[in-house]
C-alpha cells in the first residue's frame, strides 16, 4: 500500500521510554488527527517521520522506500512545529523563498493569498515577529510547499479564536485545490473534529486508537440513568469512564453494537470527539511533552 508506514519503532531518550513498538499507516491525500496528552510522544513520533530523529528501532518508510536519510522521500514530507529554524534578521519574504528553493517548488497564489487573509507584513524580520505571526508565517510554508504530506504539530499556537478558523479553510480549500495528506496534531480536539477522517491517538508510547472517525464516533455512547439500570444497560459494553452524582450514572462506552437496545429507564446520547478522547486516555494531564 502506499504511503507513510511507521512499523514497530520504538524511541528512548536516555531512560525515559517515549515510544514504545508504534505501528500505523498514513494514506495519501486523507486528514489525520493525531491526539494525546502532553508528553505521550506525539512531537516525537512526527519528528521521527520527517527524519528529524532517529528511531532506536523500527522502520519507517513512504511508498515502500525507507525514510531514514533518503532526501528523495523527505522532499515529499513537510513538518511544521514549534521549532525556529529560521534567522531572526531574515525577513519573511526571504523565509519563503528560501523554504521554495528548499522543497522544489513553492505556490506563490497560495502564499499571497494567506499574507492577504492574515495581514503578513513579508517585509518584517523573523524575531519581530508575535508567537502567532510566526506561527502564520509557518502556516504559509506548510500550505505552499509541494510537499505530499504535511505533518502539523500544534499548528495554531498563539492564533486567537479568528485566525484558526481561518486556517482551518484554508486547509480545507488547499485539500479541495490540491489533495494531499495531513495530520494535524493539536489539543483543540472539538475545532479539527468536522474535518478529519481518521483518528490516531497515543498514549503510554503505544498506538490505542487506529480508527475512521465516523465509525468510532458511530459506536461509542454515553449512557445516563440511575446506577442499577445503567449498570446493567452496559454489562456486555467496553465502559471507558463513568460519574456519579447521588444515585445517577453517566457512562461513556465504545464498540456499541449498531442494535444496541437500551431500556427506557436508560438515556442514550452521541458523542463527541473531545468527550471520547478524554475517556479515552483518562483524566487531562499538565505534563509537557
């Protein structure tokens, strides 16, 4: 099959286990959410795609050729991240020609039009950039390079609440104009739901969800009715998390049969994405990653 695979790798840092066996394909031209805590591994993992890092086990490989040092492969993978690479008495505009020259190739109609939408100034140096003008200025990069697959890791850092969602059509549209894979990794879980198809989430180094998006949100519910009758509503499901208040319980469950029938007594309700992560891989930490 072609595109990304990630088979059994595994990365340490000194003592400190970050992933462990991870295994997962990246199909060509679909999104992707890659969730988890803070300090799972998900920055390591996409750095590990992008050759950034070095597995200590494991392969990983785009079309059936190896990714490790192969400048052929990498050319097609593009990772936007935290990380400044950039010199901060560049300008802008010299950013993304440069990040062209680099990647073969570079949409200056893509480029102007999102300098036009986010108000670029492509005549500023890097360091009198804002957090979140240098995020932008990433965000162009990401969106204009001819890159097959864009991996964006917390990609809307420092963006108020208007600017994301501007981002999020432009990701859209370049999708529509020009169809590619990305994953986006990102803790603003409810504003990616309506436009990814695919969930990966990591936790404790490992792989634990590996699912469509609308069938893992087709088969979890949250079930809600006194203790007794929601216990025994849920005897043959895989309970994730429930809460108590007096003698009522809320469960969330997943891998709901499709003819689940629950008893009057017992409320049933969809799920979102944000409300099953969280079941999914326990209480929300304030680790760092």
């Amino acid at each position: 099959m072609s595109g990304i695979k990630v088979e059994h790798v595994s990365k340490h840092f000194g003592k400190k286990q970050v992933l462990r066996d991870v295994s997962l394909e990246i199909e060509p031209e679909r999104i992707y959410a890659l969730l988890g805590r803070n300090g799972v591994g998900k920055s390591t993992l996409l750095a590990l795609i992008n050759n950034r890092l070095i597995p200590n086990s494991g392969v990983i490989s785009l079309d059936g050729e190896n990714a490790f040092d192969n400048e052929q492969v990498q050319n097609r993978i593009y990772l936007m991240s935290d990380a400044n690479y950039f010199p901060g008495d560049r300008r802008v505009e010299w950013v993304f020609k440069i990040t062209g020259e680099l990647f073969g190739g570079f949409d200056k109609h893509t480029a102007a039009r999102m300098v036009q939408h986010f108000g670029v100034d492509t005549r500023a140096k890097v360091r009198s950039l804002s957090t979140g003008q240098k995020t932008i200025m990433k965000l162009i990069c990401a969106l204009a390079v001819p890159a097959d697959y864009v991996l964006l890791d917390e990609p809307v850092l420092g963006l108020d609440a208007a600017n994301r969602e501007m981002f999020y059509d432009e990701i859209l549209q370049e999708y529509g104009n020009r169809p590619r894979t990305f994953v986006i990794a990102t803790h603003l879980i409810e504003e990616i739901a309506q436009m990814v198809d695919h969930v990966f989430v990591i936790g404790h180094g490992v792989v634990q969800v590996d699912a469509d998006t609308e069938p893992l949100l087709n088969t979890a519910r949250i079930l809600t009715g006194s203790i007794q009758a929601v216990d025994a509503a849920t005897q043959r499901l895989t309970v994730l998390k429930h809460k108590d208040m007096g003698n009522m319980r809320t469960v969330i469950a997943a891998n709901v049969p499709a003819d689940f029938a629950a008893p009057s007594d017992v409320e049933v309700s969809g799920v979102d994405l944000q409300t099953l992560f969280i079941a999914l891989t326990g209480r929300e930490g304030d680790q760092h990653e």
